[in-house]
C-alpha cells in the first residue's frame, strides 16, 4: 500500500506511512469516546427524569405470581414452566431469584442473606432445593 501526499510517496516502511494509519486510528478511538461519555451523559439526565426505565420484564406481576405459584408445587420442571409461560428457562430462573430475594429481604435478612439465598434452585431436574 503506497500513500501519496503532495506528490511524495510513502509506504508502510516509512516513518510517515506507519504515522498516519496510526493518527487515524487514535482520532477514531478519541470519537468513540467522546460518544460513549455522552451518552452515558444523556442517560444519567434521563435516569434523573425519571425517564430511563430499562427493559420491559417479560411477565407482569400477576403472571410471575402464577409462574411462582406452580414452581412452589413441584410438579413441573423448569423447562416445563418456561415453556408454558412462554419464555426462556433463563427468565424463570430470574423470576424465582427475585422471589427469593424480596422473601429474604421482607424477613429482614438484608443482602447477605439475600446472596446466600440466590440460585438456589437444582439445574438437573428444575425442583426447588429445600431452604
């Protein structure tokens, strides 16, 4: 690859030839950057408006309810569940975290009970193992 700037010529062996790609590409990573800190700018204002509210949760309240509530029984496997309410394995693993965790902070166990208490669910079979 040859460069030509004003009629001279340079090549990758050459001293302006390594420069330039290499000024190109710090000016490049400057712009990213200079993107990347307004956004995260732009999101702490909407975040403060009240406005950045994230991504919807696939099941409502009442729908997490039920999930949980035949989870509780035992009868299904986790995959079961996921498939009935339609969606992943995954979200019902979350799901039944978040259970955990509101259940461990409402008896006032705080965060280390809470981090004690996550995922405490068997992956082989999809039962609750015993608390």
């Amino acid at each position: 690859m040859q460069l030509n700037i004003a009629g001279s010529v340079h090549g990758p062996n050459d001293p302006v030839g390594r420069l330039l790609p290499n000024v190109l590409a710090m000016v490049a990573e400057f712009e990213a950057d200079l993107i990347r800190a307004r956004t995260r700018e732009g999101m702490a204002v909407a975040k403060a408006k009240g406005r950045l509210q994230g991504k919807k949760l696939k099941l409502n309240a009442r729908r997490e309810a039920r999930l949980l509530e035949a989870f509780g029984t035992g009868k299904d496997t986790i995959a079961e569940l996921a498939e009935e309410f339609g969606v992943s394995r995954s979200t019902v693993y979350r799901g039944v975290q978040r259970a955990r965790q509101r259940a461990v902070a409402d008896r006032g166990g705080g965060r280390a009970r809470a981090a004690n208490c996550a995922g405490q669910v068997a992956v082989g079979n999809g039962k609750p193992l015993s608390a």
